[in-house]
C-alpha cells in the first residue's frame, strides 16, 4: 500500500489497534500565513479535551521521517465518556501533504471552525477510522482522526466534535466553542434515598430507612445510591443508584428483556439469565447517566424482578425530566 496511511500503520502498530487514524487533507482560510504546529498535544487544551470526554494530556509519539510519519498524539476515551471513540492528532512540519497520501485524493470536504477539511478513505478498516486534515505550507499540515469499530457509521463523531478546538490553534481557524456544559439533570436528585416513602418501602417489604452508598457516603464506592434491606430473607434488599457519568449502565447483555412504562417514561428490565435470583431495571438518561434499580428473589426466579419494577414505578414520580 502507498502513501501516509501504510507507514501510518507500520510505525504506531499500537495506535491502530487503539484508534491510529488514516489521513485526510486540507486547506486553510485564504490570507492565513502558514504556522507551524511543532506539538500534537497541544492541540487540545485541557478544558476542550475533558469537554470531548477524552483523557489529557495526549499521548505523544514520535514521527519517523523516514517512514514519512509525522508526530501524532493519541486521545483516550475517558472512562466516564458515552463512546469509547478515541482521537488523534499529527502535526508535520517537514513533510508534503502529498507525499504522505501516496498521491490519493480526497473523497471529500467538510466545514469546521471556520476552515475546509479533506476526508480520506481509509483502506485497512473498511470505514472504522475518520481522517481529516488540512494543509498549512508545502511541508506542513495538520492531521486529526477519530475511530469506532463497533458502530462504523459513527466512526467521524468525535472528529466532527473535535474539530472546532482544534481549528483555533490553526491559521484562519475561528475561536473555539465554548466548553461550558448544563449540569446532568439527575444533579437534582439531592438524595437518592429520597426516592422511596416510608409508605411505599413498607408496600416494598423493606426498611424505611434506606442506607446511603457511594464514594464519601458509604461502604459501596461509585455514584451516589441507597440500599433498602428487605425484611423476607428469600428477597433481595432494594438497591438504586443514580448516575450522572456512566455511559453503558445495563448488566452483560446490551438488549433489555422487556419494557417497563410508568407515565410514559421507558425503563429497561434485564432478568439476568447469569444470575437469575437478580434483576436490575434502568432508566436511561441521554447521552449518559440513568437510574438503575437492583433487587431480586433468592428461591423463586420467576419473581426476581417484581420487586425491582415495583421500586422503579414507585419511584418514577420523583424523578426529574431527562
């Protein structure tokens, strides 16, 4: 194979199985003088980066110039992110755009902070990998890539978030968006032990007084909870947790067994076939975050979620719109 891309994935073996991109072309607005971009990582900013859900600082590897490999810089996921998509980043300061390619033009262009991008095809992936970049002298530009293996037509979502930030480190580009986020609406759910009256955890057969989990709250680390200890022996105490960070709430397997409809709002039921004496039942907030309910019973399966949907519909009306 020709070009940037094959040296790409000769020299940062590790970046493709992590998230190494392709290549992609570009120009800068007319009029802008060229800047060289000596860092990768300084692309992102800390705040633009923890607004991306990307962990920071980068992680910077060194280009070859004999392969034709520029510098880049790999951006995890955060581990609280909705997507496990990674981003790149690689800055050549002595290198033709050109010759990186091997000649392949682009297949199209795109519009970010203020500056037209070029889209390669990547050839290894069959479209898991995003590449755009942009050309900013005759021996420099700029290149940035995102990937998603599992869910191949959102293998250019974070490289659309991702570059706004990253054109206004670059000639022509417009300042950067702001990184300023509303707060989680599950935030109003000041205490999650709250949820439940005394009436509704003595319909329940649990405690009335709930025991508060989570880190600085509990014995049980994480986000904020509470657990309900049942009164029957044979049923399992009544456990919610809200969260306002997790982007994949539901137990093993991704399908939910069946729908649960309180006032209208769609709560997930798992039965866990691997642990059928428990059931969690979900309430997925968008992008991330929810409330999950946990219980079940330890000597009739067939019950092991009745509890579980009885506290998720009790609770229901106390929860903020998300």
């Amino acid at each position: 194979m020709a070009g940037g891309v094959a040296r790409c994935v000769v020299a940062l073996a590790v970046a493709v199985l992590a998230g190494c991109t392709s290549t992609v072309a570009g120009s800068a607005r007319p009029g802008a003088g060229p800047v060289p971009v000596s860092d990768p990582c300084a692309l992102l900013t800390a705040d633009q980066a923890a607004f991306l859900e990307l962990v920071h600082p980068g992680q910077l590897r060194p280009g070859d110039i004999e392969r034709q490999v520029p510098p880049s810089c790999y951006w995890e996921a955060h581990e609280d992110s909705a997507t496990d998509a990674s981003f790149s980043t690689a800055a050549a300061l002595d290198l033709p755009m050109e010759a990186y390619y091997g000649g392949k033009g682009p297949i199209g262009h795109v519009q970010f902070g203020g500056l037209t991008w070029e889209k390669h095809a990547d050839p290894l992936t069959g479209g898991g990998v995003c590449s755009y970049a942009i050309k900013l002298s005759e021996t420099s530009f700029v290149e940035i890539g995102s990937s998603n293996f599992s869910e191949e037509t959102k293998a250019c979502q974070k490289a659309d978030e991702a570059a706004p930030f990253v054109a206004s480190h670059l000639p022509g580009g417009a300042p950067a968006p702001s990184t300023h986020r509303p707060p989680h609406p599950l935030t109003a759910v000041a205490e999650p032990c709250d949820l439940l009256s005394p009436q509704e955890t003595d319909q329940l057969g649990v405690q009335a007084q709930g025991r508060r989990t989570g880190t600085d709250r509990g014995s049980i680390k994480g986000e904020p909870g509470c657990e309900w200890d049942s009164a029957n022996p044979d049923i399992q105490s009544v456990y919610v947790k809200v969260s306002t960070k997790e982007a994949k709430l539901a137990p093993y397997q991704e399908q939910p067994d069946e729908q649960l409809d309180v006032a209208g709002r769609k709560w997930s039921v798992y039965h866990m076939n691997e642990h059928p004496d428990s059931c969690y039942v979900i309430l997925p907030a968008n992008p991330k975050g929810g409330v999950v309910v946990l219980s079940g019973h330890k000597t009739d399966h067939s019950k092991a979620c009745e509890r579980a949907k009885a506290a998720a519909t009790a609770m229901t009306p106390r929860l903020p719109p998300f």
